[in-house]
C-alpha cells in the first residue's frame, strides 16, 4: 500500500501581504487613539489655532512608523539569512565550539596559527593551548574533547567505529558515546587508554608519567594484563609500571568544573532548538547526503542564539554522559519515517558522504512505500542496545546514559512526531512534550 506523508507541521499564515495589511491597521489604531485623546482636551485659547498642525504632525509620524515597520517586514522576508537559514547541519568531527584564551592550531602542512571558534581541526592536526588557554572541540556527534591550558591534542582517526585521540601533553576531559562497536582510544606519550563504555574521562599527560581518571564509565590500558579502570578510579603509567588508585571527587579543579558546565549548558541548548524552523535545514541536508541514520548517533546542529553546536540525537531518551536530559531528538523535528529505511523519494540520500546543506527545502512532499530493513541495525540502535544490557538512572549523579533499560523493540515508528523506537519501561518522560 503506497502511504502519501504529510512532511510539514501545520504552521499559521505568515505571508508578507497579512504582516502588511496587520502593520497598517496599528498605525490607524494609533491615530483614532490620538484623535480621540484630543478631542476630549479643552485646549487653551492660545492653543486651539494650533490643534489642526499637531493632528498633521501626528499624522505624518503614523505614516512614518507605518513605512519604517513595513521596511522592516520586507527586510525579514526577503533576507536569505531567516532563522531556519542560520541553522547549520554537521555530522563531522573537528569543529572548534568555543575558544577562550591564548589557543594556537599547528597544521599538518606545517602553517601555524591562532586558532578561534568557528574553525575545523582535521587529522594530523595539533591544538596547542597556552597557559590561560582552553578549548572545546566537537569529536564524532554527541562526543566532546574540552583540552585544558598548557595542552596538546590532535586527531589520529575520526572514524565512528574507530575513533583515536592523541594527548602529547597537559590535560584533556573526554566527554564521549562510547561501546565495544564503537571504540574510542586515546594515545599518550606513555601508553594508549581506550575509553570502553559512554562516560566522562580525564587525561593527563606529563614528561615519563600518564595518567586516566575515570568519571563515569569505564577505560582499560591497551597492553596491561590487569588494566580495567572503573568508574571512580584512576590508573597511572610511570616508568611502564600501572598503579590503580581511588581518586577523591571532590578535589577537582577548574577543568572538571568548566568542562561539567559546558555540558549542562549544551545540554540547555539542545531544548531551545526552535522546532518549526529546524526542519527545512535538516531536510535539505539529508538531501544532500550530509547525515544519514547509518553514518552516526546523531547530528551537530548550530544553534544561532547560543552561537555554537549543539548535539541532537536519533534516538529516543537519551542523556550526555554527565547526565543531562536531551529534549529534543531527530524526530521531535517531523522528519518522514522513511529516513530510517535509508531512501525518501524526492530525496537522494542513500548513504553516500560529503556533501552540504542547501537552503532550498524539499519542494514535493515524498510518497514512500515500506521498504526492507537494512541488514545491519543503525548505530544508534546497536548503541542502545548494547547500554541497555546494564541499565542505569538518568541523573547527574550516576551520570547514566540512557532511559530505556530494556532492550529496544526493532519497528517501525507509527507516529510522524515518535521516535524510531517507541519509549520502554523504566524511564520518564519528565521534560519532553507530551
């Protein structure tokens, strides 16, 4: 059975002729007031000569806020940069979220210069922070590196099922998504750490001395016989020798807290995502085969009133690795159904990379039919699946993951608005819309 999909909300009319025609009808409510408000005046003698002039003035100032508001009116509609315009999509690693202080970038062509917000750090590529700098830079959707001052970090993969961090010097917070299919590893002169489950990790990286602090989740030392690193542990390296220790969570420094605040902060952003106009931008980049459902655990999403990225997830009930709750996952936004299945008629994305967003939305409606399931699940249903297997609290405290902690049922979505996998037993709905 052939399903015709209703792709856009139901929005109000907001054609330019109706904001003209509202513009105007203020401007003669402004006058009538006026006339009326003198009218009930007893004018001085001296004045009354007078009255016809200042009803000619006040006149010529309501047609004055008339063409100063109907410019303004033009100026919104016809301006290419409207606010679903300002909204970028990015499912790439190396974006710089936010720069304060001295912060330099070493190319690898070997240019070096001042590094700000805005830029992109590719492989092979070295940030290098000076001694009252840090820096946020965005790894694979939903993970962030947030290096500290007196550092140095650089990118040796950013493949999702492969991802490998370098920290040659100073100190660097991993805020990240991780599992055993998707691995993370972070390389330091001493030794390699991989970073096994979502969590936050502390990495520091000092002359003949390494050393991993595990937050939440859980790290091994790539090569030791007995290097498993819990949470609220921490393991050191010195002189190839591991010693595992607790570590007082309380002694934590202005790192830990910046990078702690950072997450709430995003994790704000991510609820103030404006729903109506974020569809255009996330349709016309599917289009153009800058995400698709098999490439990542999410979407970059540039959020212009917080002027930085913000991390929006493809499936339901998901937490940050601090704990932070994410309002808004990719199907809060109207996305069709047949993004899950990899093809929507009238847009061709069917996996391929590259591309950029474009700023024409999608001009017909696609007809889509059910189509097989691909063999392989998406990867944000193969993280969930595997997180549910030890299920946790979704707090700031415990720092958990995700809400469902039952395995997730593999079916379609029947609702435009739900999630590609219906909410499970065991979690909330506290702070999303119902």
């Amino acid at each position: 059975m052939v399903v015709r999909e209703n792709l856009r909300r139901t929005e109000p009319d907001k054609s330019p002729s109706k904001r003209r025609w509202g513009t105007r009808i203020f401007a003669k409510i402004i006058v009538d007031c006026v006339e009326k408000m003198y009218s009930t005046i007893n004018f001085p003698r001296k004045l009354i000569s007078l009255r016809p002039k200042i009803m000619k003035n006040l006149t010529l100032l309501a047609a004055a806020i008339l063409a100063i508001s109907s410019i303004a009116v033009a100026q919104r509609v016809n301006s290419p940069s409207s606010v679903s315009d300002r909204y970028i999509i990015s499912a790439k690693a190396g974006g710089v979220n936010l720069v304060e202080g001295q912060v330099e970038v070493l190319r690898r062509d070997g240019r070096k210069h001042i590094l700000v917000k805005g830029d992109s750090v590719d492989v092979g590529d070295e940030v290098i922070t000076g001694a009252n700098g840090r820096a946020e830079i965005l790894l694979n959707p939903g993970s962030y590196a947030r290096v500290g001052a007196d550092s140095s970090f650089s990118f040796k993969t950013t493949s999702l099922d492969d991802l490998q961090l370098v920290v040659d010097r100073g100190s660097v917070v991993f805020e990240v998504f991780a599992s055993n299919d998707f691995a993370v590893t972070v390389e330091t002169p001493e030794t390699k750490f991989l970073l096994a489950e979502s969590g936050v990790y502390r990495v520091n990286a000092e002359p003949d001395n390494s050393n991993i602090a595990v937050l939440r989740g859980r790290a091994a030392i790539v090569g030791a016989e007995d290097g498993r690193v819990r949470r609220g542990r921490e393991a050191s390296i010195v002189d190839g020798r591991v010693e595992v220790s607790k570590f007082e969570k309380k002694e934590r420094d202005e790192l830990d807290e910046w990078s702690q605040e950072r997450a709430k902060l995003l994790a704000k952003a991510n609820s103030r995502l404006d729903r109506r106009s974020l569809y255009d931008p996330l349709m016309s980049a599917y289009a153009s085969g800058v995400w698709s459902l098999h490439r990542s655990l999410g979407l970059w999403v540039f959020n212009p009133y917080i002027g930085g990225y913000c991390f929006v997830p493809f499936g339901y009930g998901w937490g940050s690795p601090y704990g932070y709750w994410f309002d808004y996952d990719i199907w809060r936004f109207g996305v069709p159904r047949c993004v899950y299945f990899g093809s929507c008629s009238g847009y061709p994305n069917s996996g391929q990379t590259g591309g950029s967003p474009t700023t024409n939305p999608p001009t017909t409606p696609p007809t889509t039919t059910p189509e097989p399931r691909r063999p392989t699940l998406p990867p944000f249903e193969r993280m969930q699946r595997q997180e549910g297997k030890s299920p946790v609290q979704t707090t700031v405290d415990s720092g958990p993951i995700f809400r469902p902690s039952t395995p997730v049922v593999i079916t379609p979505p029947v609702e435009r608005r739900g999630p590609v996998t219906p909410p499970l037993s065991g979690g909330s709905s506290k702070g999303r819309d119902n």
